[in-house]
C-alpha cells in the first residue's frame, strides 16, 4: 500500500553527491566545536568563522583500520549531533567543461585542467591529492591519473553545485547508505564541514554517502560501481526480506517528496474538497517525517520536518506547525544558521508562533 495519497511528476530534489572514498594515512588533527550559544542571530557565528581554530577536543577522530574491514574514520570519543568532524578548503576546484549529452564529459580536456591546478599546488597538497584512492576504469586507461582520483573523490559544490572540488581528508570518511554524518558548503568560507547527525560512540564508524539515498538497494550499489566496491553497510549488510523493506520505506519517501513538492505553499484552500485534501496532506506529512526517521536517513529529517510545517499551516493548525517548523530550523542552523534554509524555517517558526497566540487569544475570547 502505498503510505501518500497523490504522486504527481519527478523533479530532482536533492543535488546529485559525486562524491568520496578513500583509505589513507596521516591525518592532521580535528575539532569539536560547541553548538552555537546564541541561535537566531544571522551573522556568520564565531564558530564557523573564516579563521575557523580548534577550541575543542583536538581528537575526535582517528584513521586507523578495524580487524577485518580494513581503513576508516573512527570516533574517539562521543560525538552527538551538530558537531563538527572536520572543515576543509578545496585542494582542488575546478569548473568542469560544457557536459555534452551524448559524449558526457571531455575527459581529456578535464585532464590538462587538473594537471595545470595540480602543477601550482605546495608539494604537501600535492602529496595529499597524490594519495587519495583512484579507481581505474578501463575508459581511464589513457587518461591522467588526476582524472581517476578526481572521479573517485571529488564532491559537487558552488553555489548552484556546478563545480567539482577535492577535499583530502573528508575524503577518507567511508560510506554508508545509513550515514550517521552530513556536510555542508560556505562558498563564504571556502570550506567544507562534515558534522555528525546521530550519536557516535567512542569506537564507532563514521559514515557518509556517496550517492543518493532514496534509491533502492540494487540501484545504490550500482552508482556506487564507480567508487570500486560493492556495498556492505548495516542496510546492505541485512536478508533480503529486511532490505526489501528499507526500499520499500526509500521508495515511499522519494514519492512523498515529489508529490509534496507542488503543495507547499502557505495559502490556505478556500474550497471544501481543497481544505479536505490539505486535511489529509497533513496527516500523511506526519507518516512522511516518522518514515524518514524510522529508515534512519537524518539527511532527510529536515526537509521532512518542514513539509511537516507547512502541512499544518495549510490547515491552520498552529500548534503542530510550530513544532515541526521549529525542529527543522534546529536541523538546519545546526549545520549553518545563515543558510537560505535556516533563514526560512526561523521566518516561518516565527509567523507560526503568532499565529498560535491569535489563535489562542481568539478562542480564548469566544470568537471561534
Ligand atoms: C584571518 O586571519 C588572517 C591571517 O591571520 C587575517 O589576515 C584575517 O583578517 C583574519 N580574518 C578574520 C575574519 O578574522
Ligand atoms: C572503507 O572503504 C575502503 C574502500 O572501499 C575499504 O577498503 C575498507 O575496508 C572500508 N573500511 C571499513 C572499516 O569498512
Ligand atoms: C577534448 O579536449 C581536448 C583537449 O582540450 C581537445 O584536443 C579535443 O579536441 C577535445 N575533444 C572533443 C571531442 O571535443
Ligand atoms: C544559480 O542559479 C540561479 C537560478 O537558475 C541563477 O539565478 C544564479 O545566477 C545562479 N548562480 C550562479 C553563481 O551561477
Ligand atoms: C554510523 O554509521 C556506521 C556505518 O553505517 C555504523 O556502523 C555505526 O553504527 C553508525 N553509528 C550510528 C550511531 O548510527
Ligand atoms: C483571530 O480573530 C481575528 C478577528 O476575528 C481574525 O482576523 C484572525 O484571523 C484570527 N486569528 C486566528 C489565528 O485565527
Ligand atoms: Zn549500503
């Protein structure tokens, strides 16, 4: 059965991560840093200033290889959500060549770009770049290996992600399909921060994803072909009966998510079968935002908490909006509370919260 009550189109929702992997060495050391005192304000915080320094437990992390699985992050000591793993500038960015439909990338072309940033940088990026994981693939036989690296670690960022840049020590965090970390991009300050969004025990692996998770066990394992492995994460790791299910609850997620995406805006329906189906819209929200948590997939949570919002401002019902609007602004100033994002769920969790009190005053006075 299926969990929403209307699919409409596909739009791509979530930008495509091209993304990480690696099994390197000698790590510099990282930092936790407090969650910021005072939330609500719009200044970029003196936490995630341009001169980012370590205030917090220098050793969070550690690379080191784990009996049997080989090289990973691991946490050295508890880390719970908001904190900071680690805040990196590019060693390499570059804005890749038209991509043509047919051919795809010139790859060549891509190539001389590399090698010319590459040829520019200290001998100690140099050497970091060098280092990182490359998967050949028979088409990369002729190429630079620059390329390989390049596709195996690079990340997507700008402003509208048309870039591609490599992060060198992020790039050594391995991935899951249930992530316990997401990132973030400041062009602003010309880093990357990956932060972690569950509690991490002392000793646990640190994760994160390298293609897009509402897809199906089948289809995750196939983007992640590129990256040279094949998935063996807690989700991949179960039967088959108990993966089904996990693609089952993806599946229902990525549907949810389109088909809520043309009823998000704020104006209340005027007619009986319009406030009939935002009625249950908003009960199907509250289904959308339990069923990304129970898959355990906290990249989601926030977007899932704000059509959770929005639902119940649709129907006027001020108390729930609040709170799911609320809990998404928490999700998103976690990670940066300038970001577009952050702004409009603080904007919303305001308007909410005064609605709330007319809403209260009116019945309190017998008007309703
Ligand atoms: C960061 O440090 C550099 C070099 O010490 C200094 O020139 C710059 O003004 C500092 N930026 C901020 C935002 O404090
Ligand atoms: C991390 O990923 C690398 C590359 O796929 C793999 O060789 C290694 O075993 C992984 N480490 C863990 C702890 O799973
Ligand atoms: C790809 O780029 C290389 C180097 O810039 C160029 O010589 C070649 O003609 C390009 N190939 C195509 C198909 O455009
Ligand atoms: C990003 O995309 C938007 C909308 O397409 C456009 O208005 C904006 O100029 C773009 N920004 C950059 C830096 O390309
Ligand atoms: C973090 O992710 C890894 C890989 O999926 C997993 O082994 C670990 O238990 C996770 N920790 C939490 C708290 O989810
Ligand atoms: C409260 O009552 C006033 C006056 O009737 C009305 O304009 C307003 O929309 C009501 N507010 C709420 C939140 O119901
Ligand atoms: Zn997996």
């Amino acid at each position: 059965m299926n969990h929403f009550f209307f699919v409409v189109f596909f739009v791509t929702m979530f930008p495509l991560q091209v993304s990480v992997l690696s099994i390197l060495l000698g790590l510099s050391t990282a930092c936790i840093l407090p969650l910021p005192s005072s939330k609500h304000t719009f200044d970029v915080p003196a936490w995630l200033s341009a001169n980012f320094s370590c205030t917090g437990s220098p050793h969070a992390w550690e690379v080191r290889s784990s009996p049997g699985k080989g090289m990973g992050v691991f946490a050295t000591r508890t880390l719970g959500p908001g904190d900071f793993i680690l805040q990196e500038p590019p060693a390499l960015r570059m804005t890749p060549p038209r991509f043509d439909e047919t051919v795809g990338y010139n790859l060549t072309h891509i190539g001389h770009l590399l090698r010319s940033l590459f040829e520019a940088l200290p001998a100690g990026d140099q050497a970091a770049v060098m280092g990182l994981h490359a998967h050949r693939m028979p088409i990369d036989e002729r190429l630079d290996v620059l390329v390989s690296i390049f596709r195996t670690n690079a990340y997507l960022i700008g402003p509208n992600n048309t870039d591609m840049a490599l992060f060198p020590k992020g790039a050594r965090i391995n991935h899951s399909c249930r992530p316990n970390t997401s990132h973030f991009w400041s062009e602003k300050l010309n880093k990357r921060t990956v932060y972690v969004t569950k509690r991490i025990e002392p000793g646990e692996e640190i994760t994160a994803t390298y293609v897009h998770l509402l897809q199906s066990h089948d289809d995750r394992q196939k983007d992640l072909e590129q990256y040279g492995f094949t998935c063996s994460c807690e989700v991949c790791a179960q039967e088959r009966a108990i993966q089904e299910a996990s693609d089952k609850r993806r599946d229902d997620i990525r549907k949810a998510f389109i088909a809520f995406a043309s009823q998000l805006s704020l104006t209340v329906p005027k007619t009986a079968s319009g406030r009939k189906k935002a009625q249950k819209n908003a009960h199907a929200s509250v289904q959308l935002a339990n069923l990304v948590e129970e898959e355990g997939l906290a990249d989601f949570f926030p977007q899932a908490y704000r059509i959770a919002a929005i639902s119940h401002a649709r129907i006027e019902d001020w108390k729930p909006a609040t709170i799911w609007a609320h809990k998404s602004y928490e999700l998103w100033s976690m990670s940066d509370a300038t970001s577009p994002a952050s702004r409009e769920m603080y904007a919303l969790t305001s308007q909410f919260i005064s609605n709330w009190n007319d809403d209260l005053r009116n019945k309190s006075m017998g008007r309703v």
